[in-house]
C-alpha cells in the first residue's frame, strides 16, 4: 500500500520540485526544479532519500500535511516553526510523523522558501523525466491545493544524522557575483557602471521565473529588440524599463531582451531565498 | 566556418554563436545536430537555436569548443532529407480578412497563396512545442496585431513578422490568425518519445482544407518521426 499525504493547508504557493526536466530547452520546455537545489539536496540526504528525489517547496507561508501512515518528514530551506498537531518539533532534522497527525511547516521566519523531504520521495507521474511544477508553461502536476492527495514512494532508511546540518543562513544582503555579457554590448559606460555599483532591492514581483528588481533604470545604447536568443539559467535580463531581471528555474527558454551578465550559479540559492525587500547588488567576477 | 559567426560567451558554461543571417543558423543548429549524433560534438547540455543564434548551453570547456567552431566548414543549405510534417490548416481565422488586405489579395486566396510555400522551424520558445517558422516570403511579414488577445485557441494558426507558428494550446496571443488545425493535440504530447511535432529543423508544408470537409486522419509523417498513437494530452 502506498502511503498518501493529504494536503490540510496548502500555504500561498506550493509546488512539487525535484532537479527539473533537462535537455528539452530547444522545445521551448523551462528546466523547471527546486530553486535552492542545496537546501533540497540536504533535506531529502536527512530523509534518507536519493538525490533527485521530488520534495515540497513553499513560498513564504509553508504548508500542512496529514499522512494517512506513520512517515518521517524533513523540514529545511527558509527556517520556520514546524509543529505535529500543534506540538513543536525540530526544523532541519528527521521528524516522526503518527498516521492521521498534521504536520504544519510555518510561515518562513527568515528566507523565503521551505523544503519538505518526505522519506520514500513525492512519487507523482513524471513529465519528461521530472516530477517538477513548472509555473511557467504549466508542466508537471498543479500547485498543491486544500484536500489534493500525495502518494509517497517506498520509505528509505533514515541516516544516523550528524550533530549539526550545514544550512546556510538566508541572506540579509543579496551578492551576485555575475559575469558580463554576452548583451552588455546593448548597454552605455554609464548603465554597466549603474548595474555593476547601485544597490538594487529584490522586488514583489519576484516569482519563480525571474528576481526582480527595484532600483535605477539600466541605459541602453539603442532602443529595440533583439531576435529571440536562447536564454540560460542566471541571465541577467534588462526588459524595456531597464530593471534587471535575474532568471530562476522556471525562465523561459528563448528571449528577446538583452541579456547584460549572468548570475554564477551558485548563488542562486541565495536568490531563492531573498525576500522582497532585500538589498541585491551585482559583482564582477570571472 | 566562413560568413561572420561570431562566439560570445554566457556565463562560465555557455557560449552563444550569432550568425549572420537565419539560413547561417539554421545550417549551424543542423551541424551541430549531425556532430552530436555523430559522437564527434564535445559535450554540451543544450543546443538551443533563436533567430540568428545557437546557444550551448551546459558546456564544460566552452573556451576550447569556441576555438574549435571557428575552423568548422558548415554547408549553408541544411540537408533536404529531413523530416516533412503536413499541416491540416482549415483558413478561417478572425484575422484572415486583415491579412488578405496586407497581402492584397481575396480573403479565399490567403489559404492557397500561405500554404503554397515549404516552411522550417527555425526555434522554439513561447510554450512548449511551440515553433516559429520561416519561409514566407519577406513581402507576405505581417506585423502583430495592435491589441493582443487575451486567449487564442490551440490549433490557431497564425503569423507575426518573418514567422508562422500553430498554437499546440491555449495561450494569450497578438499574432495574427488566419487558420485553425483540426486535430492539435499532435503538436505537443510530452509522453511522446519526440514530444513536439514541430521541433527546430523540421520542414512543415500545410495543406489547405475546404471549410467543414472532414481532414486526414493525421499530419503525415514519415516513418521515424516517432508518433505513435498521436495521442492527444486533451
């Protein structure tokens, strides 16, 4: 018998994410998957469960599940109170969970985005290999709403745990050590001086295709479109109001704003879990 | 490779290569194809063609695969071997009286005169599976419509500046349509083993439908294209 989880509260947005769909760019198909890879990576290690395995992650509010059997549930990424029916019980460690108990992933207490590892793995149809949400073009299974049902893979053995996990703290100020081009051309002196030496701040309208941002507007050296051009992960996007645009997991794969520098990958855990409000400001480096 | 390719570089582990024009890129983006099927590409992630680009994108050594693509000899004309998909397209589109008037000519000539040319597509992006394709010729680009709209039904055919695409689903959309596709559901069926019907390089003729006369069964695809059942994601 396969154990469910029935979703109690599904918080502001929640998704089922694991690495993504790769090699399918070219179709016009995002790569999609957790966008702090790292906290994913540690919560399903803690869970027992293999790397690639599909998890929960929450935006700002958390989430609450009621598993119909007794599973153990890792809740990592942003810090947040986790209670089971009401009693608190550690975030960022192996938690029992009883049959028919409610196990509640708070509201992020810093950070933005909750990871729950289920031991045995979100077990849903993949789509084109992944289990991931994709907000962008709608692939892979919908949003989690109040009363939807989880099946949960086959448990794994829970790992004897160390002492102390490594979670990085969620930054209270965003670095993004970025490397210019290939568009940079597209801008003057003044505007990569702006983009390289203003502080930005990370904008409400930040979601899982792209941070933005608030701050100076970027000069162009011409106005106009590019040709639609392949797009990677990181690219720093300058659209028309010439507020950079730094794009996450769920980008759309071909664009046609200039693309002045791209984010070095692993920092963009960091932007997964920058709040709006957040100052972010952008750093040479090869 | 002669003819102004030029290598940028995007990030640590992508290259981006711009040619000059869209025959430049869709001759490289077919190079590359036949190398990696070949075994003699280096390994890359992503080969995503634009207008008149190919990305490389999850590629270990860039600097080294930059060198090498400025001594490749890449022939200008893609192979006429590949694949050819057919198109249903009944030519009954809220826009086709627009386009009859740019093009100036009747309204029931638009469907003869648009699938009478032979269309590649050139790339991808949008939604999943969807293409854009050149081929028409330079005096029949359109531009968008001034207002978009707010959901265009999948199977709506319909064109924009150099390109004509089909919509495999519901989308907002400013094109302008001219036609529908019968059966869409062929377009974008990711259980498939080749998920999109119009993925870059595919030729696509279409065939004009008289209005309510029943369509083939089928766009008809040569053997290998891989779709078996056509079976529709609803």
């Amino acid at each position: 018998m396969t154990t469910k989880l029935t979703v109690t509260r599904p918080g502001a947005l929640t998704t089922i994410q694991d690495a993504g769909r790769q090699g399918h760019a070219h179709l016009g198909v995002p790569r999609s998957g957790a966008l702090d890879a790292p906290a994913m990576d540690l919560a399903n290690r803690l869970a027992g469960n293999p790397e690639g395995s599909a998890v929960l992650e929450t935006t700002l509010t958390g989430c609450a599940l009621r598993p119909d059997r007794p599973v153990t549930i890792v809740v990592g990424g942003a810090p947040c109170p986790v209670t089971v029916d009401g009693r608190p019980v550690p975030w960022g460690a192996p938690v029992r969970v009883p049959a028919g108990a409610v196990l509640d992933a708070g509201p992020a207490t810093t950070g933005l985005r909750s990871y729950l590892a289920v031991s045995g793995g979100i077990e849903v149809d993949p789509v084109l290999g992944s289990r991931a949400t994709d907000l962008l073009s709608g692939l892979g299974p919908d949003p989690l709403t109040e009363g939807a049902v989880l099946p949960v893979g086959r448990a794994h053995p829970v790992p004897v745990l160390p002492a102390a996990a490594p979670w990085p703290a969620p930054p209270a100020e965003l670095v993004l050590p970025v490397r210019l081009g290939p568009r940079a051309d597209w801008f003057t002196q003044d505007g990569l001086r702006t983009f390289l030496t203003a502080a930005f701040t990370v904008s409400a309208h930040s979601n899982r295709i792209g941070l933005r941002t608030e701050g100076p507007s970027l000069e162009r050296v011409s106005e106009g479109e590019l040709p639609s051009e392949g797009m990677v992960l990181g690219a720093v996007q300058v659209p028309p109001d010439g507020r950079p645009v730094v794009f996450l997991h769920d980008h759309p794969t071909t664009g046609g704003y200039p693309v002045i520098a791209v984010v070095a990958p692993e920092a963009l855990a960091a932007a997964a879990q920058a709040a709006p409000g957040i100052p972010v400001r952008f750093t040479p480096s090869r | 490779m002669s003819g102004g390719l030029v290598v940028r570089s995007v990030g640590r582990r992508a290259l981006l290569v711009e040619l000059p024009d869209a025959e430049r890129t869709g001759a490289l983006h077919a190079e590359l194809l036949r190398r990696r099927a070949a075994g003699t590409l280096p390994p890359v992630a992503e080969i995503v063609p634009g207008a008149r680009t190919v990305l490389l994108d999850g590629v270990p050594e860039p600097a080294s695969l930059a060198r090498r693509l400025a001594d490749w000899d890449v022939p200008l004309a893609p192979p006429a071997d590949g694949d050819v998909v057919t198109v249903p397209v009944v030519y009954d589109g809220p826009d086709l009286a627009d386009v009859a008037a740019l093009w100036g000519v009747a309204e029931d000539e638009v469907g003869a005169l648009h699938s009478s040319y032979t269309y590649r597509v050139a790339f991808c992006g949008f939604a999943p599976g969807f293409g854009y394709l050149t081929g028409l010729p330079e005096e029949l680009h359109v531009p968008r419509r001034a207002t978009p709209r707010t959901r265009v039904p999948a199977g709506s055919v319909a064109l924009a500046g150099p390109y004509s695409a089909v919509y495999p689903r519901a989308t907002p959309g400013g094109w302008q349509i001219i036609g529908t596709m019968p059966d869409p559901s062929v377009l974008w069926d990711p259980a498939r083993e080749r998920a999109a019907l119009l993925s870059p390089g595919v030729r696509v003729r279409y065939q004009l439908l008289s209005r309510g006369s029943a369509p083939d069964p089928a766009p008809q695809s040569p053997e290998g294209l891989g779709l078996p059942g056509a079976r529709g994601t609803s």
